[in-house]
C-alpha cells in the first residue's frame, strides 16, 4: 500500500514537472507570437529610427545656420548697394 502511494506521487510529480515545462514552452511561444505581431505593426507604421531621426535633425540645424549667415550676408550687401547709391 506504501509502495502504491508512493509510486501515485511519484507519477504525480513526472505530470506536475511536465506540466511545468509544457507551459513554460506555451508561454515563450506566446511571448515571441506578440513581440513579432508587435514589430510587424511598427514596420508597418513607417515610423523613422533614432539614428536617422539625428542625422537629419543635424542637417537640419546646420542649414539653418548657414541660412541665418547667408541673411546676413545678404544685409550687409543690401546696406553696400545703398550707401553707394
């Protein structure tokens, strides 16, 4: 009877240990199930990265000084014109 029982828990233990491992499996493969439905969205997005996003703030921010020093160049040309006429 003691064998028995301790057989029954012993077979109980296998089931509980591949129940674990069963869902442990289950829950990666929801985890990667969502995180490649998550990034599919964000490519389809067409949303711009981090990197790229710098480079052309940069750009941006050099042209436009090189924008405001041409105005002024253009000012002073302008004054010039002016005080030669």
């Amino acid at each position: 009877m003691s064998q028995l029982r301790n057989q029954f828990f012993d077979e109980l233990a296998k089931i509980m240990t591949n129940a674990a491992g069963a869902a442990q499996g289950v829950s990666q493969e929801v985890e990667q199930l969502f995180r490649s439905q998550g990034e599919k969205m964000l490519n389809d997005m067409d949303l711009v990265k981090r990197e790229e996003f710098e480079a052309v703030k940069e750009m941006a921010a050099k042209a436009r000084d090189e924008n405001d020093k041409l105005q002024d160049r253009i000012k002073a040309l302008e004054e010039q014109l002016k005080s030669k006429s």
